[in-house]
C-alpha cells in the first residue's frame, strides 16, 4: 500500500494505491473474517464476505482529541464516536472516501462525499452512511443493539 500527498494551493490531497489482505479474529465467537481493500486515488474498495462479522472491532468507543483552555491536547473516549465514526471523519479530512462491500453487495461509504444523519446517530460521524433500507435491516442490527447497550450504561452511571 502507498500513500501520497500532493499539497497545491487551496487543500491537503491524499491519494492511496492498495491492494492489501486483511485476516483478524474480532472476537464476540465470529472466528476469523478476511477483508480485501483496494483501489487507487481517493477512493477504496472494502471487500468481505460478511461485513457484519467486523462489527465488534468497528462498534469500540472512539478517542477524541480535545484541546484545554490552555491549549493543551488531551484524549479522551468518548461512547458516541466509534471507531467507525472516527476512522470516517479521518478519511473524509483527508479527502478520502472507503466503499464497504460483502457477498450481499454495497453494505456502507464512509469518509469524503458522505453524508448521513443516520450514520451520526449510529457510529458518531455523518461521515458513514448505510447503503440501503435493506442493508440496515440486515446489517445494523449489530449497530443499534450497541448504541441502545451504551444508552442503558450512561443512564447507569448518571443514577449510580
């Protein structure tokens, strides 16, 4: 995989050439799942037999960057932004845009050229749109059950 970086006057480009293999465990007793990403310029395509099987590594709480009133940066997580979220609001500040797709056909696009309240509602970012009606019924269960699930833990905490 390479990346480039062409600066002009008037924005920061980042253009990708992949072709990588992606072989994980994310646990939650799926089993191994692979992934094919590729493509060249600014946009990629994510190729797997079964999108929803790579919900548990995506659905983790997100780390955000936040700056003080000194000015100071500091982390922190925050349940509403996921990974999904975050990795979607990276690729879109650097102009590039990722095309999910499994044995069932296109399951999501996060990054540049995306926009969906959905996906804010979801995973955090309007960077991440669900690519059909019936891909959410298939697919977002997973999503939904885990936002529901983070809701119920934040209610916990403001009573306890």
């Amino acid at each position: 995989m390479t990346v480039g970086t062409a600066r002009d006057s008037s924005d920061l480009t980042t253009t990708v050439t992949a072709d990588l293999r992606i072989d994980v465990d994310p646990g939650g007793g799926v089993g191994r799942v692979t992934a094919h990403l590729g493509g060249s310029g600014e946009r990629l395509t994510l190729r797997t037999a079964n999108a929803a099987a790579w919900w548990p590594l995506l659905s983790v709480p997100g780390v955000m960057t936040d700056a003080s009133a000194s000015g100071r940066r500091r982390l922190r997580r925050s349940p509403r932004l996921t990974a999904a979220g975050q990795a979607a609001d990276v690729l879109r500040a650097r102009g590039l845009r990722v095309d999910i797709v499994d044995d069932h056909g296109p399951v999501a696009s996060l990054g540049a050229d995306v926009r969906s309240r959905p996906g804010r509602l979801l995973v955090g970012s309007d960077a991440f749109a669900i690519a059909s009606p019936r891909v959410a019924a298939r697919w977002a269960g997973p999503l939904v059950a885990d936002r529901i699930s983070a809701g119920r833990r934040f209610l916990r905490r403001l009573r306890g």
